[in-house]
C-alpha cells in the first residue's frame, strides 16, 4: 500500500510539471465536474476528498518587456458549467481589461495585446464572470485573480545626482570618509541580481577608493597638499547583476576640493625695509607698507603685524590691514628732525589662527628690521584729522553748513590758514567752504538715491607762504529721507476665470522702493477707499512686502465686464509715510477646469451670445450703410454752406485778381468765380480764430493764435512763416488745401498799383500809362484814366 502510494503522488506530480512545460495554445483544462485524488495520509491514510470549485485556470505570470511577434498567451478562464456548445460568454474586468489584456469570450483565453514593464506596474487584480448568452445571467459568482509581471534586467543604475562635490581638508590621513554616493536599480531587487548594485572607481586613483558596497569615498594617500594640488575628478562607476559580467551599469563624476589648513607660516621676503617721513607728518600718517608671504588662504593666511623692539617704537606704530594681509607703517607722535634723524624697528608677523598639529613644524611668526629717517621740512598746515566723514541728510537746504575741518601752521610763526575745495574731487560744485574757518556747506540739492557717498579733498594753505599747502580727504555721506512712495515691482498680467470660486487667490504682488530705511522695508498693502468693500475682489497683505488678490464671489461674466481696474495703496512703514496708488488690471479669461487661461479674445466673447457669422456680416453692413449715409450728410451741409459763404468785400467792380485752386494761368480781371480774395483787402482777418470750412474736422482743436505779420516789411519772411505755421497746424488735413499767404509787401520794383495807401494827391496821378499795359489793364484804364470817370 505504501508502495502504491509513492506511485500515484509520483504520477500528479508529473503531470503538473507536463501542464506546465505545454505550449501556452494547448493548455487546457478538461477536468471532470468533482474529482477526487487518492493517496495515504500521513497521519491516518484516509481517502482525501477535493473540493468541487466553479472556476479552473492556470497560473498566471508575465514577463515584462515581451518582443515576441504574436501576443503573449496569459491563460485560461474555465468553468465547470461550460459544456462546450457556445451559449457561456466570459467577460474580463480589473486592470487593463479590454486594453492590455483581451479574453476571448467563448474560450476563456486571455492575452495581453502589449508589452508591459513591471518598472511602471508589477500586478495587475481582475475580475471575471461568466453569463449566459441566452438569459444574460451569471452561471458562477464573480471571481478575482491576479496577474503578476516578473522582473528581467532593463534597467541600469542610476546615481541620484549626475555630479556630486565634496571638499575634505588637506593632510587627511588615509581612510577619511569624503562622500557617499548612491545609485539605485529600478529593477525587481527580490527577482536575482538585477537590482544588486556594486560600486567601482574609474578615475582618481591612486587619491581615492570607493567602498563596493557602500559606495563611501575615501581617501587612499596621506599628506595630500593643497597648496600643490586643489582639485580632483573621480568618476565612480555603478554596475548591477553584483558586479558580473553582463550587468549593466552607469556612471557618475565626483568633483573633490582640498580645503586649506593652516600648515604655512609666513615668512617676509626680505629682512630689512627702509622708509623715510618729513617732521611735519602728523600722527596716523602712512609711511609705507610690508608683506610677509602665506601659501594658505583664508582665515590661515591672516597675519597680524606688531612691534617687538626698537628705539622707535614709541614715535612709530604698524596697522594690519585686512583686506590685502599688508603691515602699514604710520606715524605715532609728532617728529622732530632735530631731535633725531634715524629710528630702527624690529617688525614681527604671527599668524592668527595657528593649527596645534602643526605647530612641530616650526614657529608661526618671522621677523624684519625697519629703518626710518626723518626729513627736514618747512611744514605745511596740519589738520586735525587724518580724514573727516561727515553725515548729511539729503533735504538739506541749500547754504546749510554739514561740518567744518580744521588746520594749523606747525611752526613757531603761525601764519594764518585759508581753506578751498578742490574742485577736480567736486566737479558738479555741489559743495563748498567758507575759506576763513573751514565750514563746509551745500551749494546744490541732494540725491542720496542718485549719489549716496562724496569723496571730495579739502585744502589748507599758509596765506603768507601760498606754497605750504595741505590736502585732506572728506567723506560726505548723505543719508536717507523717506522721499521715495513705494510702487508695484513690475507690470502684472492678471486675470481671474470665469469660474472662478470666491475666495481664490489670483495674482501676489510686490512693491519695491528706492529709500533704505535703516530697519528694512516694510510695505503694507489696501484698497483706496472708495474700494474698501469692492463687491468683486479684495486684497490680503501677507506681512511679508507682499499681497494676495483674492476674488469675493462665484462666477464672472466677460459678456458684463470683460475688465476690472483695481486702485491698490501701497505704504511703507518710515517717517513721513509716503505711499502711491497702483491700479490692477484684472481681465476676466476662459479657463479650463484646472484654471489654465484658454482665451481672453473678443471673439470668444461673442460666441456665447450665439451669433453666427452670417449674422455679424449683417450687423457690419448696416453699420458701414449708416456711416455712408452720414458722411454723403455731411458733405452735402458743407458744400451748401460753401456756395452760400460771401467774400469781405462783394463789390462787382473789384478789379484784383483772385485766387485760384489749379495751377494754370488764371484769366485775368475775367476770372470772378475763384476763392474769396478778402484776405488780401483785409490782413487782419487772417488773424481770427476760424476753424477750417473746407474739411470736417474729426476733433475741435485750440486755435492757434499768432502775433500779426502785416507790419512786416519783409515779404519773403512773411511767407515763411506763414507756410511753416501751416505745415505745424494740427487741424490741417494731409492733402491740398487752400492756404492764405496774403500780404502785400513794400519796396516791390512794380511800386504799388493801389491807390488806398497813396501819400500823393489826386492831382499828381497820372493812368494814362495804364493803356499801355494791354487787354489786362483795360479795365483799369476806363476807371483810371479819365477825369470823367473820377467826377461820375
């Protein structure tokens, strides 16, 4: 029995693995309604019965990436209530159900019409039924099954950044940690090696190592130098399938700095320095400046700078500056060069910040010998400052005094001092001095956002020896005034949608101002007044120099209002508060449900109201009709008051020649029928505010009103201007138009042919000659040249 046993258990187990290893189109599952498989317990050897179950299929597992050229064979649904005819139908819900995977209704076999990647998603849950085609009813409860994508290697290494920087100080000994770096597989780490990363070194050694597992750098030589080397490149390499071959792998670069320690102490380049200072240099006076040189850099290479011995260190000091590491030799007291002529110091440079484990290197400090020889001089004025910084505010008047230097004769004979500015340090002459005491005061207005700081130089001159003069520099620092309004940092484009919620935050503004208030800007931000409760938007100020609009109801309309103007007033916080008012413009824009803007055009606005295009042609038509009919109105009002317009004088028997439009030769005392010529009788009427009748004007214009000309001797001149006040009218069109140039000049060759201005009297005139001047002058003879005509 126990034989038998081993058979049939040898048997299943067999057939499971010849399931298994069958082509994907031959699987199937033919079991029988109930089935029952019979083997010996191991506890009791009764006979096992199995349960009956609905639904059978096989295991469903994918792998991803699948190339081949049919779909992928997933497996099979099958009920037992399925006999073969056609009359069930499977249907497929879940995950990917009808797009990646596809079951065949009357089989039960699933594919899946894509390739996956288990990187994007690794498990797919589905639900299956099974109805009957004839009463649509469900033959077996729905069922839910899983279908799980296995990993294969696709996915290389990735670091988390393509560039990593680090620093470490320099002398590190071997074995100091500099970074770590880190790469990550997107691969299935629970599926073999795909996801198994080791770390190498390709390039920095033999400066570094990388740990394979950790990927921490580190340091593989000691006493690496800065000051020989600063910079390295390693490129750390990051390989899966644990570092075999095939894996794949990706790359990283790893920028290491040095960083500076103090391991240099400073040393002068030479040993002795010589300078040399007149008598008459006031203390603080520079007399030269010494170096010692540091290879580090930073706060290690800070060196300070003292007197350790000498006969001078009493009459002389050093100062350190700063910023170029320098010792600056200055005058301590007052020298006499018939005390003593020669002083010798001993000068010593120390490091400040000095590193304990390098002190068995040697002290941190050296040291040089300074010579100073003091000169003879026939001092100049002194001042009582190496140098003056004056405050000013910026409203400061003009005339206002700011400050007042001071200087005095060194010698026995105390001559008097006069002061002056030197004028190539003030060029725009914004300042000057009273000459007799030194008072500096303002000559031009102040601009402290324009020129915060003034470096002018001041001299003192001996007014009984011009030649001994002194110059010293003034710091003029102007300080600020709330001068400046606060106002928007820049132009906002704004708009709210029209399904905006209430509530909403559609645009954060920011001011910026010119002045510099000692504790910062502080802006704060509202409505103008007559806005403090608008019905639409409000303003939130954030505390922060900044501001949120906020919209206060649901819903805008572009047909109603298609723009909002929003007047917000910005404030700052020093004394006197100065503020401005910025206007918002809001405009109200389509937008998607997400609030992306999608259009603000006029176009879109007509669309709601249900307009079409024929309907708008139209509607353009009877505008362009209207517009038409109006202007043919108006031309012919103006023609009508044209014909009806009457000259200055209206007499027939005016015999002057009249202007005409075209440029052919007029017709003599015949042509009557031209443009008024009252212009020409009447100088003054030129003059008159007109506005012009022969175009309509679009826009009334202020009538320019010019100094008359007639008294103007010079015709030329008179044309002139006259063509030029034309030629800048404003009203005047830019085509043809009659313009007056009326004047009758003096001193014409011809004399004058009127007889209005003659100083002679009628006796002394003689026409006669008038009948001579041919058919033109006709006229004018019948008029002129008979006694009978002047007695009619």
């Amino acid at each position: 029995m126990r034989t038998y046993s081993f058979l049939t258990l040898l048997l299943w187990s067999y057939m499971f693995h010849a399931i298994h290893m069958m082509p994907p189109e031959k699987r199937t599952n033919k079991h029988s309604r109930s089935e029952r498989i019979t083997g010996l317990s191991e506890n009791d050897g009764k006979t096992l019965h199995r349960t009956k179950r609905g639904w059978m299929w096989n295991q469903f597992f994918l792998l991803e990436e699948y190339t081949g050229p049919d779909t992928q064979y997933v497996g099979k649904l099958h009920t037992d209530q399925d006999k073969g005819d056609g009359n069930l139908k499977y249907i497929l819900t879940g995950d990917g159900a009808g797009s990646l995977f596809i079951i065949d209704e009357n089989t039960g076999d699933i594919h899946a019409a894509k390739k996956l990647d288990r990187e994007e998603k690794s498990l797919y849950v589905l639900r299956a039924k099974a109805i009957d085609r004839k009463t649509g009813r469900q033959v077996e409860p729905e069922s839910e099954f899983i279908i799980k994508i296995h990993d294969i290697n696709d996915n290389e290494p990735k670091f988390t950044k393509d560039m990593y920087t680090a620093s470490i100080p320099e002398m590190a000994g071997v074995g100091t940690s500099v970074i770590q770096v880190t790469a990550t597989d997107a691969d299935d780490a629970n599926y073999g090696n795909s996801a198994k990363v080791v770390y190498s070194i390709l390039q920095g050694q033999p400066y570094f190592s990388v740990d394979p597992e950790t990927g921490i750098i580190k340091t593989a030589l000691p006493d690496m130098s800065r000051e020989n080397r600063e910079q390295y490149q390693v490129v750390i390499q990051a390989k899966d399938m644990g570092g075999q071959m095939g894996g794949l792998s990706g790359t990283t670069t790893v920028n290491i700095t040095l960083t500076d320690v103090n391991d240099n102490p400073p040393r002068f380049p030479q040993s002795t320095y010589q300078f040399s200072s007149p008598e008459s240099a006031p203390p603080g006076t520079p007399l030269g400046r010494i170096k010692a040189n540091d290879p580090d850099v930073g706060e290690n290479a800070e060196i300070e700078y003292s007197i350790s011995s000498g006969d001078g260190s009493d009459m002389f000091d050093i100062i350190t500056d700063k910023d170029t590491q320098e010792g600056i030799i200055t005058v301590k007291k007052h020298l006499d060069f018939e005390n003593k002529m020669l002083y010798t110091l001993r000068v010593e440079a120390t490091n400040t910040h000095p590193d304990p484990r390098f002190l068995q290197l040697g002290p941190f400090k050296d040291t040089a010998l300074i010579k100073i020889s003091v000169e003879d001089i026939d001092e100049p004025p002194v001042f009582s400052r190496p140098w003056y910084l004056i405050e000013v505010d910026e409203d400061a008047k003009e005339g206002s005094i700011i400050g007042q230097v001071v200087a005095q004769d060194p010698d026995v004979t105390k001559n008097a001092i006069k002061y002056s500015v030197d004028r190539h340090t003030d060029l725009d002459r914004i300042f000057n001095i009273y000459s007799g005491n030194g008072s500096l005061f303002i000559s031009k207005p102040l601009d402290r956002e324009e020129t915060p700081w003034h470096n002018i130089s001041v001299i003192a001159t001996e007014i009984n020896n011009p030649k001994q003069t002194s110059q010293i520099p003034v710091f003029i620092r102007i300080l600020d005034i709330n001068d400046h309004a606060p106002e928007f940092a820049k132009y906002y484009e704004t708009f709210v949608c029209e399904n905006a919620k209430a509530g909403q935050l559609i645009q954060t503004v920011s001011a910026v101002d010119k002045d510099e208030p000692p504790r910062g800007h502080k802006f704060f931000f509202e409505l103008v007044p007559e806005f403090a409760l608008h019905p639409n938007f409000s303003i939130v100020d954030n505390k922060d120099n900044t501001a949120g609009i906020m919209t206060r109801k649901n819903g805008y309309s572009r047909s109603k209002m298609s723009t909002y103007l929003l007047p917000i007033i910005i404030f700052d916080n020093d004394y006197p508060i100065q503020s401005s008012t910025g206007t918002l413009t809001i405009r109200v824009c389509a937008c998607d449900s997400r609030g992306n803007m999608q259009s603000c055009s006029a176009e879109a606005l007509l669309l709601p109201a249900g307009l079409s295009t024929g309907a708008l042609v139209a509607i353009l038509l009877c505008i362009i009709i209207l517009l038409g009919k109006k202007v043919l109105v108006v031309l012919f009002t103006a023609l009508k008051r044209q014909r009806k317009k009457e000259p200055l004088i209206i007499s027939k028997d005016d015999v002057r020649d009249n202007i005409v439009t075209y440029n052919d030769e007029g017709g003599g005392e015949e042509d009557t029928q031209a443009f008024d010529i009252g212009a020409l009788r009447n100088p003054e009427a030129r003059e008159e505010s007109k506005i012009r009748r022969d175009v309509i004007p679009e826009t009334i214009f202020q009538i320019r009103r010019t100094a008359p000309l007639w008294e103007n001797i010079d015709v030329q001149d008179f044309i002139h201007r006259r063509l030029k006040e034309n030629d800048s009218d404003p009203a005047a069109p830019p085509y043809d138009s009659l313009a007056t140039y009326a004047y009758e000049g003096n001193d014409s060759i011809a004399n004058s042919l009127s007889s209005l201005e003659s100083l002679t009297t009628e006796g002394n005139q003689d026409y006669d000659y008038l009948s001579d001047w041919g058919p033109r002058f006709k006229k004018l003879a019948d008029m002129y040249g008979g006694e009978d005509s002047d007695r009619d």
